[in-house]
C-alpha cells in the first residue's frame, strides 16, 4: 500500500494489531438525511483520554496526510470561460473540457454500489450547469471581496458578475444541505476569488457532491466496536464542557456517543456531530490553489469540522493518481500492518466532500486532525475526522494542516538538519513543492 498512493490524507502509521483479526463486513443503514443528530443534540462531557502530551502544544500524532500532486491547472469553469473568452486572462474551452474530463475517477469497488451512509446528494453540476443561464445579472450581486483593480472597469465588469453569480449559486447549495443539518444561518460558506475571475474551484463544477457531514460509501464497511469496548471510555475527557478538545489524550480515536447513550437529551459527548457555527470562506491563494479560513476567530481545541467525501476501499485507492488522488485520506489509524486493503478504508473527497477539502498542507499547520468514532455499532462509520484548531486562529488566517506530522519529527531529527536543504529538495525533486511559505518548511508536499 504505502508508496503507491498519493492521496490528501493518511492517519497515522503506526497501527495496532488487531486481536480479532479481520473485521466481519457489515452493511450500514441509511440514514436520513433530515434528521442529524447534532443539531438535535446538546453536549456531554466525553471521557476518553490519556496522559498530557509532554509539550502542551504539540498536538498528538494522530493524524499524517499524504501530498497529492499538483491540482491541475484548469483555472475556469465552463460558464466564466465563455464569459471570459477573448479577454486573455482565462483558458479557452478546449482547455476548460479537458480539465473537466482529465480527472475522472476509478470506479468504485467492483461489485459494489454507491450509495450514501446518510444525506442525499444535493449539489451536483448535472443540474448546475443548467441554473447559470436563469441568472440575472441584475439580481446576483454577491456581496465578494472581489478585487477588479487590475482590469479597467468595463472589461471586468461583466466576467465579474457572471463568476459571482456562479459562486453564489454553488454557495447557495452547500449552504441549503448545511442548513438541513442544523448549520446557522451565520454560518455561510462563501467563495472569495482576489487573484483572477475563477469562480469557484473547477473541480466542483461537474458532478460534486456537498456532504456537510456524512460519508458515501462504495463498499461494505465493517461495524465500529461498541462503545464500551472501546479502551478511553470513562478515561480522561478529550472534550472540556465547553466543547474544546482537550489535547489529553493519546487515544487513537476519540469516542463519542452513539444512538445508544442513554443520556441523550443531554448528552455532551457529541462535540464532532455538532453543527458548524463558524463562516467559512473558501478562497484562492496566488500558489496552492484554493483554501479555506475562518471569517471569525477561533480558539485552539475549537472543532472546525468533518472531512467528508466517499468510503473507497485502499485497493480502489491504490489506483488513483493525480489529480484523482488529491484529496485522499486513509482511514489508516488502527489497522494492523498486514492488513487486507480491500478491507481497509479511505476517505476520498474528490467528487463529494465539503469546505475542509480545501485545508492546504503547511509545515507550521494551526489545525491536526482527530479520528472520532460514534459509539454504537451499526451507526457511524469506522470513525470520522475531525478537524480542530491547534492554536487560537485570527479571522481569515488560512487553515492548514500538516499532512503528515509524523515527516515532521523525521525532518527534525539530527540526520535531517545536517543535510543541506538542496540535497534534500533534489532528492525530493519529483515531489510537488511546497509552498507553505512558512520557516518550518519542509520543502515538498508529504508524499506516499
Ligand atoms: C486537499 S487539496 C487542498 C485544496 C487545493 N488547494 C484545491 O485547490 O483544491 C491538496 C492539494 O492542494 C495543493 N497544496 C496544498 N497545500 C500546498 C502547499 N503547502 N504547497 C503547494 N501546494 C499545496 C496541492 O496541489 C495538493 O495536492
């Protein structure tokens, strides 16, 4: 498995053995997509966790996420790429069709169906491609921060409002599923384009998915073990009462409440399966694509969200690359070595998933990753991801991740510092740069 995939994400290397040796499949029931548990739910203390990492900042080495290579450079959609034809500052649609055919997926598990865990897919281009041309100019003015000095007025007026209507269109659908799982009204997510008239990230034009908080899956996944065999129940409370994750604990996955806590109208052992209350804008960056940040400021333990998209098996993982494998995270935490992969699991967010698929890779990152599992069999997934702030976060500060953690402590290790930086970064030439910009650049995207 390792060094074929080059996926967004990968949890940790380190597995446990696993006693019971192959987990029977099982199938999973639908769930309504109506009905989630968070926005229903209050909260409860949790009670897992272990002993405070030595270095209260260091967050646990629970999570490590693979580079993928480069996003394509497909920087238009189809409707802004007639809007912008002839203006030069755009690819022309013969560039704009092959970006939106290059990328196409492996299917999925052969033998297997799509189908979802919980949430109906809502937002697809099938049917977007169709509602631009209702648009009135006129009527979908967006409120974007746009920035069209750089053209005179009249050549980026009318690009301008057709990308914006675009976006707010895409907005407007992403929010509506939010909104059916409980996310607040102040909590929007909106796109912010400031280097060039893209309106939103071109891979969601065509057949995307937007999973506020719930997988699809291609294929059987086995039952999560019941909550109270799980090792960091009744243990250190990865959560405090006001919600933050506590950094306590080196429980591999964090528990959370399922269907079968009793304490359910009260319960606060449910912090991941709350809704977002944080705006998020999705933005373009100058050199690593498109990105994400907070309209408001966040506190470190703060959860931000669920990384989203479709259950694949590894072997089904395995087989992508590219632009395909960008947005891969292995469900990696507590498998053992050896183990199946058509039995084990990832995340892949390419054609579904949501904003957190924009978290870029930083080697000074200001958020980690924590696998969190529901507690009852039969209804959650394996566990899901969570993504919480590792710092206090000032308003529009970039979200970021280090993808792989566990690179860093190599990087620090004495036989890695006395390398020359260009030595390394030649020996790593085939890897995508990174351009994180920050001082603990490691120079290159992790990479399987
Ligand atoms: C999960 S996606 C993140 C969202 C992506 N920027 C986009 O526009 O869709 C991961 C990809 O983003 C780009 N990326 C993320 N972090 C980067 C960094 N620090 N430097 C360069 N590229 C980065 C790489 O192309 C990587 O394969």
């Amino acid at each position: 498995m390792a060094g074929t995939v080059s996926g967004f994400g990968r949890l940790n290397r380190k597995r446990s053995s696993n006693k019971e040796g192959k987990r029977k499949k099982a199938v999973y029931p639908e769930k309504s997509p109506t009905s989630p548990l968070a926005s229903k739910l209050p909260r409860k203390q949790a009670s897992s966790g272990l002993p405070l990492p030595e270095d209260d900042n260091e967050v646990p080495a629970i999570g490590s996420i693979y580079a993928s290579p480069p996003i394509p450079s497909a920087p238009v959609s189809r409707l802004p790429a007639r809007g912008f034809a002839g203006r030069g500052n755009c690819v022309d649609d013969t560039v704009a069709d092959n970006a939106l055919t290059a990328s196409q997926h492996a299917p999925p598990d052969s033998g297997t169906v799509v189908r979802p865990l919980a949430g109906k897919p809502s937002n697809s281009f099938r049917d977007a491609n169709k509602r631009p041309r209702s648009l009135s100019l006129d009527t979908a003015e967006t409120p974007s921060k746009r920035k069209v000095t750089a053209f005179s007025e009249d050549a980026a007026l009318v690009p301008t409002k057709i990308a914006d209507a675009h976006a707010q269109v895409i907005a407007d659908e992403w929010n509506e599923v939010a909104r059916q799982s409980g996310v607040p009204e102040i909590a929007k997510i909106t796109f912010i384009n400031e280097i060039d008239h893209e309106p939103v990230p071109p891979d969601i034009n065509t057949l995307f998915t937007y999973l506020d908080k719930d997988c699809l899956s291609s294929v059987e996944v086995p039952n999560p073990p019941k909550a109270e065999t799980m090792p960091c129940i009744g243990r250190h409370p990865a959560f405090t009462d006001e919600g933050l994750f506590t950094f306590a604990t080196d429980c591999k996955i964090i528990i959370e409440c399922g269907q079968d806590c009793s304490a359910a109208s009260n319960c606060k052992n449910r912090v991941t399966q709350l809704p977002r209350t944080i705006p998020i804008e999705i933005f373009k960056t100058v050199e690593r694509g498109w990105a994400a940040r907070s309209a408001v400021p966040l506190v470190r333990g703060q959860v931000l969200g669920l990384y989203t998209g479709l259950i694949i098996s590894r072997t089904t993982a395995s087989k992508l690359i590219g632009a395909d494998a960008a947005y891969i995270f292995q469900l990696d935490m507590d498998e053992p070595q050896d183990a199946d992969p058509s039995l084990v699991y990832s995340v892949d967010a390419f054609r579904s998933g949501n904003w957190t698929r924009y978290i870029n890779h930083s080697c000074s990152p200001n958020t980690a990753i924590i696998p969190v599992a529901r507690g009852s069999a039969h209804e959650s997934l394996p566990y899901t991801l969570a993504f919480v702030a590792t710092q206090d976060i000032v308003p529009l500060a970039e979200l970021t991740l280090d993808y792989d953690p566990s690179e860093a402590k190599t990087f620090a290790r004495k036989k890695y510092r006395e390398k020359s930086r260009s030595k390394i970064l030649k020996r790593k030439r085939n890897q995508t740069p990174c351009k994180c910009g920050t001082l603990q650049c490691r120079g290159w995207l992790p990479q399987m």
